[in-house]
C-alpha cells in the first residue's frame, strides 16, 4: 500500500536491529539529544492514525520498525493487533532475543484482543466471587482456575516484555507490579500454612483495581488524578500543618471538659450515708447519678462559665463520667482533637459538636468554630479544588498543544499520501495510454460506472436495514389510497401542524401535571373521581394527538421521528391502564405518568436544550463515573473482608441486645451503602461503630482511604467536570439556538 511504502511499515529484522545499535552508539559518542518528544497519537494503547493506512495482514502481530521518531534510536519495536492498536517491547537487553520464537509466540499471545478480553472476563468473576460472604461449592476450584490465568498472564508479559531492563519492560509499569506482588502474596496465602500471613489474603481485594489498565479511558484518568495528587502535595501539607496547630489550640482550650457532667448531689436533709458516698470516687461513676434530659443517651454537658450550660436544682456541674459519643468525641489528646477539627473541616454533623463545646465551655468559644469553619471548609477547601481544577486545565492545555503540534505532521503525511497516490494514478495512465490508446474513453466509461455502483452501495450499506424491509416499509406504511384519503390528510396535516395545536397540546401538558401533583394519600370519593376523569381526557387528548399525526405523516414518517415514538409509547401506556379488571401489575405502572412531563420538551426549546446537555455531560464523564463506581466496589469489598466478620463477633460492644447497628458492613451490600454514604459526607457516626466493634487500629485507615481518595481526589473532580461539561455543552446549544 502506498501508505506503508511512505510511513515505513516495515518488518523488524535482524538488520533493522544493528542499524538501531549503530544510530545509537554514533548518537551516544556525539553525545547530541535531540529536542524529539513522543507522538500523543503513537501512544501505546492508541489505535494506530489511519494516515498510516490499513497494514496488511501479514504485518498484524508481527515485529515492525516504530514510526514513532522519538522510539526510533530507543532499541524498541511495534506490534499492531487486528484493532490496529499499537505495542511497543524493548528489542534488547531482554530476557529473549525478539526473534526467538517463544518470545515471538508470547507476542503475539499478548497483543491479541482475546487475550485482553480474557483477562477482563476473569477480573469480573473475581469482583463477583469477592462481593460473596458464603461460596459454593465449586468456589474453590474457580478460585484456583482464576489463580492460574493470572499466572499465565504475568508469566506471558514476563517473556514478552523482559523482566527489568529496558524502556517496556515488564516491573517498569507500576499495574504490573501490582499484578505481580498480589498474585504472588495469593499463592503464599493458598499454599502456606502459616497463620500470620492471613492478612495477605485482604491483599487480594486489589486485584479489583485490574480492571482499570485494562480499559483506556479509566487508566488515563487514573493518570491525571496520580499526576493531581503530585500537584496538591504541598496544599495535603498545608492542610495538616493548619490542622496541627488548631489541634493544638483545641486541646488548650476544651480538654476535659466534654466531660463536664450534672451529677446528683445530697440535699441537707438527707441521710448521712448519701454524704458519705459523695467522697467515694465510685459515687461519681455511676451512671444513674447524672442527670438526662427525656429521650437522649448521654448525659446532658454543662459547664463552670456563667455562659455555659447550667444544672438544674439539685445537681452539681462536676468532671465525671466519660466522653460524649462513646468516649471519641474530646479534646483530651492529640490524636482525638485532630479526629474532631477533621470533622469539622468535611463538615459532617458540626452543629452536634458546636453545642457539645458550647454547653461544657461557653458560648464565646463560638469564635473558635467560626474561625474553623471558614479556614477550612470554605477557604481550603476552595484551594484544594482550585489546584485540581487547575491541574485538570494543564492537561488539557498540554493535550491541546501536543495535537496543534501533531496536526501539522499528519497534515504533512496525509499530503505527501495524497501527491503520491496521484503520481502513481499519473503514471499508471500514462502507461495506459501508451499500451492502449484507442480504450481510454471505454475505461472512463467503466471506471464512472464503477463509482457510480461502489456509491451506490455505499449508500445502501449505511441503511439500518436491508434494502427488502425498507421496500416493504414504504409499500404498507405509506398511505396514499384515493384522493378523498389525501384530502382528508392535508386537512389533518394543517390543523395538527398549526402553532395554535401546538399551544394547545402544551397547555394539556402542564395541566396532566398539575393533576398529577394534586394526587394525595388519602384521598375523598369526589377528588379520587375527579382526578380519574381527568386522566381519561387526556389519554384522549393524547390520542387523538398521535392518530391525527399518523395521518398527516403517515405510519412511516411518524415514526422516524424520536418524539413520535415517546408520544405513542405514552400513549399506549395510558391505553393499558383502560383496560377492564384491576390486575395488580398493572397498578404498578400508574408511577409511568410522570413521564409525560417530559413531552414537554417537544414544545419547549430551552427543556430540550437542559434534558441533551445533561446527557452529553453525562456521556462524555463516562470514564470518571466508571472510576468511581470502581472505586466504591474496592473499598466495599475491602470494608468486607477487613470489618465484616467484626460487626457478628463483636457487635454486643455497641448494643445490649447484640443487634448489628442499621450501617454495618457484615455483607456487601451493606458495606455498599456505607462506603456511598461516606463519600456523601456522612461518616463520623459509622466510625464510631466501626470503633466499638474492630478497635481505632483497623478502622481509622480504611475510612481516611475512603475519605481522601474517594471523596476528595475522585468525587470532586466528577462534580466539577460534570459542572464544566455541562456549561461548555449549554453553551454550544445556545450558540446553536
């Protein structure tokens, strides 16, 4: 093809390596770098630009020279599979030659989209299996069958890639070494019988994680938010430096006095032995001796300042008793000051503490809440989302520039493509006209009829359906019988097109939704008729709407428009529900009403314009939603292997009856909810479950993972894209407007 000859798909030989050993070796004694960087569209993973053309069989999956200027003089090769993406591996210092034939075969093993496929389909058994509390009893042996194409895939990429020296080799990804390390701690787990190392089998939840190499877009926004975190390092550092010394501050201020307490104390003319129990350090403990107000756990706070909360007559404002939520909620130590300004700074549930420290210190301490409140959720915050925002721009930008920079070569190459293709149709008429000069115009002829016919059936290639149903379609579904039926259908088609139907219809719509929303439970005899009458005319409105439109267009170009089709299939909802007899299915599709508040974005520019922009935005943050969605599974199934068998081994410690709390995470699903209702913002109250049940050691990690990676780095750059691409693509539509 011409394109090969041009762009050089040639094969990779033996001679292709010497004169890459020489280039290299006469650049290395010159010691001169060229200013060559790579080519973003030659990419490994990208599909290989078709101003390359389309590679020949013969060169799929075999060894070609890179195209890429910049791999060149690297002593690397490409490998281009079916889907025409592209392979980079290093051509020396490797394990095997690149023309031995173990390695060829593990190339061409490797690069194949089965291989991939396989491996993908394997990951999400795993995710399934993992999301399992109780497996059956073929788990084990699928566990194993998984175990080992894990081993063959890393024992693949071994042999094709090399081990450690070169520029693709295999320990120089780091999804390789996580592939690596958590099929090499699986099998010491499987085939040990140590019992300390049982904490690797937890290790094996990270293999969910797989699933991001192996899809591009994922792995390329994992990439933007690793290169996002090197850029919020020092506001991650600023953050704990104002942290610490707020915390200090706090334990300065407020330490002990969450434990301020109203404790009964004896009145004049009681016994002498209620005097003497005052002394004892065990009189204090008692619970029974606080006082409570009616409904609450915890004892009510007071405190020893004129503006801090007071006891009623009869009891003394004492330090006593322990800390409010379980104990963890004080300024008593570092560790739970920084807890609790944490928690102030994600705003989670911060009125309880306000009052918790106003009620034991007094009010003026208020100051310090505001001051709080405003440095960290409002301007730190704000910083944090600041840099990422920005950090999003400079890879945009840098995206930007590197296509405006590879434009102008593929500009270039599809030129030299194109004057090369004409030279050779110059010259191969040339020697046509020369041999055969009397049969030009007869192959013009042929050669018209020739692109006439491959148009032809271009255009039929590009129909939906075969050329038989389109044939049939317009046979049957246009009606053009006599001339009264044409009549009667221009008729139609005036009045159902005129603006005044239009305005009618639009009114019918707002008016269904206003009967819709005057529904109420209960409801009297008189309303419950009404708003069935109601119904009725409309569905007959709407009806008549969808016949009267059916005329005018005819079945076929009714329904080649997509608004047609939701109108009839309203339509026929609201038919269904006519029908005799109260089936309790049917009753279920009552809540399918709603619906046709969304006819009126057929009559209202700016609804449509909101209801497209909201699902471009949401297609176009695809890859980020899948990351999150990702993300949430990890930390589910990790939240149920580290704290699942903790919430029924040890769930007396927060309840005396020994029922499991309403957020735990004993099984998926349930630790499901909760890792989605951390990343909400809600998070203070499982933790201190989490405390009770499996000890500050196991707990603290798993949820400041959670916290910091999901909501803060994963779920903020998902609502700020949301919101970015949602301005961008409201933008367009006004423009369009």
């Amino acid at each position: 093809m011409a394109s090969s000859e041009l762009k050089g798909l040639v094969p990779f030989t033996r001679e292709s390596l010497e004169l890459i050993e020489q280039c290299y070796a006469k650049k290395h004694n010159e010691e001169h770098e060229e200013d060559l960087k790579p080519n973003a569209d030659l990419e490994v993973g990208k599909k290989l630009p078709f101003v390359y053309g389309n590679p020949p069989q013969v060169m799929v999956s075999e060894l070609l020279e890179d195209v890429d200027p910049y791999y060149r003089n690297k002593k690397t090769f490409m490998v281009l599979n079916k889907k025409r993406t592209i392979f980079r591996f290093s051509a020396t210092c490797c394990t095997l030659s690149p023309f031995n034939s173990i390695r060829k075969t593990t190339i061409k093993i490797l690069v194949h989209p089965f291989f991939r496929l396989l491996i993908l389909i394997s990951v999400l058994i795993d995710c399934v299996f993992m999301s399992m509390t109780d497996l059956p009893e073929w788990g084990p042996a699928l566990q194993n069958t998984l175990l080992g194409i894990y081993t063959f895939e890393i024992l693949i990429k071994l042999i094709a890639r090399g081990i450690w020296v070169g520029p693709f080799n295999f320990f120089g990804d780091p999804w390789n070494w996580l592939d690596f390390s958590v099929t090499l701690f699986e099998h010491i787990t499987r085939y040990s019988s140590l019992n300390f190392i049982s904490i690797f089998g937890i290790i094996r939840n990270l293999r969910i994680l797989k699933v991001i190499p192996l899809n591009p877009g994922l792995k390329s926004f994992a990439g933007i938010l690793t290169h996002c975190l090197e850029k919020l390092t020092g506001v991650i550092i600023l953050t704990l430096f104002f942290l610490t010394i707020f915390s200090l501050i706090g334990m300065e201020l407020f330490m002990g006095n969450l434990k301020h307490k109203c404790l009964r104390w004896p009145q004049e003319n009681e016994t002498e032995t209620l005097h003497n129990r005052t002394g004892n350090p065990h009189y204090i403990r008692e619970t029974e001796n606080f006082y409570y107000l009616e409904g609450e756990r915890y004892a009510l706070l007071c405190g020893n300042r004129t503006d801090a909360g007071q006891c009623p007559e009869g009891y003394m404002c004492i330090k006593a008793g322990v800390n409010p939520d379980h104990g963890y909620t004080n300024f008593d130590s570092f560790g739970w000051a920084l807890l609790a300004l944490f928690r102030l700074m994600t705003q989670d549930y911060p009125e309880a503490l306000y009052h918790q420290i106003l009620y034991a210190s007094g009010k003026i301490y208020m100051i310090f809440f505001v001051v709080i409140s405003f440095w960290f959720a409002f301007y730190i915050a704000s910083l944090f989302l600041g840099i990422l925002a920005m950090s999003y721009e400079e890879e945009k930008q840098t995206a930007a520039e590197t296509a405006k920079k590879v434009k102008p070569e593929f500009q270039q190459t599809l030129t030299e493509l194109q004057e090369g293709k004409k030279a050779t149709e110059i010259k191969t008429t040339q020697i046509e006209m020369k041999k055969k000069s009397t049969s030009v115009i007869t192959s013009l002829d042929m050669l018209d009829d020739a692109t006439l016919r491959h148009k032809e059936e271009l255009k039929k290639s590009r129909k939906r359906c075969p050329f038989c149903w389109y044939r049939f379609s317009k046979t049957l579904l246009i009606w053009n019988c006599s001339t009264c039926w044409l009549k009667l259908k221009d008729f139609v088609h005036v009045v159902i097109m005129d603006p005044f139907t239009d305005l009618f219809l639009t009114t019918c719509i707002i008016l269904n939704i206003c009967f819709l929303a005057w529904e109420h439970h209960p409801m009297s005899v008189e309303t419950s008729n009404v708003l069935n009458i109601g119904n009725l005319v409309f569905t007959g409105i709407f009806t008549t709407e969808m016949i009267f439109k059916i005329i005018a267009m005819h079945p076929y170009g009714y329904f080649q428009v997509g608004w047609n089709i939701y109108d009839s299939l309203i339509v026929f909802h609201g038919l269904a529900e006519l029908c005799p007899g109260n089936f309790h299915g049917l009753a279920v599709f009552q809540s399918f009403r709603a619906l046709r508040i969304f006819k009126l974005g057929k009559y209202w520019p700016t609804f449509k314009t909101l209801i497209l922009t909201l699902g471009n935005s949401v297609v176009a943050l695809k890859d980020l939603v899948l990351l999150l969605f990702t993300f949430t599974f990890f930390s589910a199934v990790v939240g149920l292997n580290l704290l699942g068998s903790n919430y029924k081994e040890c769930v007396c410690n927060t309840d005396e009856g020994c029922q499991r709390p309403h957020w735990h995470m004993h099984d998926f699903f349930h630790s499901f909810l909760n890792v989605f209702r951390i990343f909400c913002g809600e998070w203070i109250e499982t933790l201190w479950d989490c405390f009770q049940v499996a000890g500050q050691l196991s707990c603290t990690p798993f949820y400041m993972m959670v916290i910091l990676v999901g909501n803060f780095l994963v779920s903020n750059p998902c609502f700020k894209l949301l919101f970015e691409n949602w301005c961008i693509i409201g933008h367009v539509h006004n423009m369009d407007l």
